[in-house]
C-alpha cells in the first residue's frame, strides 16, 4: 500500500469517524418510563383502549424542550479548519400504529474544496408521545463510499428490521422501546436536570444494542449569534452490550442551562484532532 493511499484512507477514515461521533456518541441506562393513561397495541400494532389481550403499554414522556418546526444549524471545524455544516430539523411526521409522530431530520455537507467530502442524511421517525423510534434511515456520502439503510422497529417482538443497500438483513433484538443514535439527542433534551447524570437509554442502531448514559461535569457560559447561553456541560457514555464500552472518541455537549436544553456547542476529542460544531442558527424553538 503506497503512501497516497494510506492517506486517502485515513482521510476515510476520519471522515466516517466524524459522521458516526456526531450522530451516535451518546450513552445509556436503562429507565423504566413514566407510564400515563396505559393506552394498549396489539400484536398487530393496532390500538387497543380497552386492554385485555397480549399487549404493550406505551411509555409517556412529557417534553417542553422542542416542538415540530425547530431547526438548528451548526458550523462545523475539524482542527482549525471550517469543515462544513449540520442542520438539525423537526417535522411532523406520518402515523404510526395509528399513533401521531415526529420526523427528525439531520443533514451533515462538507465545504467545497474540504479535503473529505461528506454529504450525509439521516431521518428518524419517533413516537410523538413516547420518543422511541419507529423507524431509521442513513443516506452516507462519504468521499467514495455510499450506502443507504433503512432500519424499521417492531417493539411489540423487539426485533429491528434492518435493510442495507436493498438487501435484508437478519433481524435484530432491540430492547423495546429504544431510541436510535439520531433521535437520543432530543431524548436527552427532555429529561428534567436532576435526571440528566442518571438516567441510562436503550439504543439501537440496526446492528447492535447500547446503552448510554450521562454525567454533567460542569456549568460554563457560552456565546453565540443569539447571545450568551449558561450550558450544562454533559459527557455522554456509551456501551455496546457485546463489546463493552465504545472507545473512538470522547464527546462532550454544552445544553442551555434552561427548558429547552439546546445544544450550543458539540466537541469530540479523537486521536487525530477534535472536530466542533457550534450553532449559527435556530429557528422554531420551543
């Protein structure tokens, strides 16, 4: 292997690490929900008030921090460079299971001219009142590499059906009602303070089971186009249930010190340098 294409694979290498620690760097615990109204599914997922019967009691989580029609812009600099930007959006999403549901949108583009192209697109779909995920899809762009996957969740059999490129794929054990690497975010955005640093998520990101889990280490003011932000400064910790703790970087999210929980600034330290993305832009926060 000559020296230009160790480089190029390294450049790879670095770019995938990017995309995956800004989407999937988060760790878990496994909380048991807050349960409201015990509204019932069936096996087929149909719903089912009146009980009885073989059926799942869907968790309820109450969330103030973010509405459909947030979105939220970030610059992104790997070392000292401007490296591109990633947008964060909410939509309303289609019904599942009879159930309405957010669309969680978040694309990541490299600059003209940057040294690694990425022009990636993830897309979850959530429950709207239990924020687990119904369903996960991954469109990479990543210097030559391409996929496009699609995971679907079946929580009633915790298995995740996961379709790579157009080819199926055994399914899964998930733990039943798990959050993928997109959609943790806002999970987290969620929690009251006095929960942050012990509440673990289940994840699944059609491969494989995580668990993630949080510690606040500590305040710190932060600036932005929109003023100065107080932040709680959290490190997430996650945990693959095979392999034991992920060890590709170290990630650390600054989320205002209020309701809403925005993250301000994210940082993730790796071997070869840190990659930060800070917001330039929210529009249709709570």
């Amino acid at each position: 292997m000559n020296g230009k294409t160790k480089a190029r694979e390294r450049i790879s290498a670095i770019g995938r690490g990017v995309a995956f620690l800004l989407f999937g760097t988060l760790l878990l615990t496994v909380e048991i929900p807050e349960v409201r109204g015990q509204t019932t599914v069936s096996k087929e997922g149909e719903v089912d008030k009146a009980g009885g019967g073989d059926t799942l009691v869907y968790p309820v989580r109450t969330n103030t921090a973010w509405r459909a029609g947030e979105e939220l812009t970030y610059e992104l600099r790997f070392l000292f460079f401007k490296a591109g930007t990633g947008v964060f959006r909410v939509e309303d999403g289609p019904e599942r299971n009879g159930r309405p549901t957010y669309r969680i949108v978040s694309t990541l583009k490299s600059r003209p001219g940057f040294m690694y192209g990425v022009d990636d697109r993830n897309v979850s779909i959530v429950d709207r009142e239990g924020l687990f995920t119904y369903e996960y899809r991954k469109r990479q762009r990543e210097g030559r590499y391409r996929n496009n996957e699609v995971t679907t969740f079946d929580h009633y059999k915790e298995l995740a059906y996961r379709v790579d490129d157009g080819v199926k794929h055994k399914p899964m054990h998930f733990d039943r009602f798990s959050a993928d690497v997109l959609s943790v975010i806002y999970l987290i955005r969620t929690l009251p303070i006095e929960n942050v640093g012990r509440t673990v998520f289940p994840v699944h990101d059609g491969r494989r089971d995580y668990s993630m889990t949080l510690r606040v280490k500590r305040h710190e003011t932060v600036r932005t186009p929109y003023g100065k932000f107080r932040c709680l400064v959290v490190k997430p910790y996650m945990v693959n249930k095979e392999r034991g703790p992920l060890k590709k970087g170290s990630m650390e999210l600054w989320l205002t010190d209020d309701a809403r929980r925005i993250p301000v600034k994210i940082k993730i330290s790796v071997g070869f340098g840190s990659i930060e993305g800070r917001l330039v832009k929210m529009t249709g926060v709570s």
